[in-house]
C-alpha cells in the first residue's frame, strides 16, 4: 500500500517536472523569435533608409519583401491597416497564425 503511495506520487511529481520544463522552453523559444523578428526587420528598415526608398507604399512593400525573404510573414490586418512594425511580422514556422 505505502509503496503504491509512493509509486503514484512520484509519477506525479515527475509529470509536473515535465509540464513546468515544457512551459519554460516554450517560453525561451518564443522569446528567442522575437528578439530574432526584432533583428530581422531592424535590418529591413535599415535598408529602407539606406536605399533611400521614399513612397510609404514602395517602402512597405520593400519591407515586406525583405522580410519574407528572411522568413517571416505580414499578419493580415497589419497589411491592411499598412503597419510596418515588428510586431506585424510572424515567423513561418507559426503555421497557426493567418500571414501574407
């Protein structure tokens, strides 16, 4: 009986070790992609201004290109509304996210 107490109990605590490790990954993966979109479109925006592109439209245009070339896609209301913001930007790998 104390054994089984024993066996169940130990399976729960390496079930919750599991689930926090899990969720503290999670977290480290989505943070890493984050900083890694900020990277990405503050080269994006660098080359905007480097290139000297000046309509707002060409420009988000450009930037939109650049970073789909770099693996991220625009989330749609941001394309719509014509936001050029990191925040716009989803990495492909986000399947679950509707991009353009």
């Amino acid at each position: 009986m104390r054994a089984a107490f024993r066996l169940i109990l130990r399976g729960i605590l390496v079930l919750v070790g599991v689930v926090v490790i899990g969720l503290a990954l999670l977290l480290v993966v989505f943070g890493w992609s984050s900083s890694s979109t900020e990277r990405a479109h503050g080269e994006c925006e660098m080359l905007v201004i480097e290139k000297k592109i000046e309509p707002v439209v060409r420009a988000t245009e450009y930037r939109r290109a650049c970073m789909g070339s770099k693996g991220y896609g625009m989330q749609s209301f941001c394309y719509v509304e014509n936001y050029t913001t990191a925040s716009c930007f989803i990495p492909r790998w986000m399947f679950w996210i509707n991009k353009i």
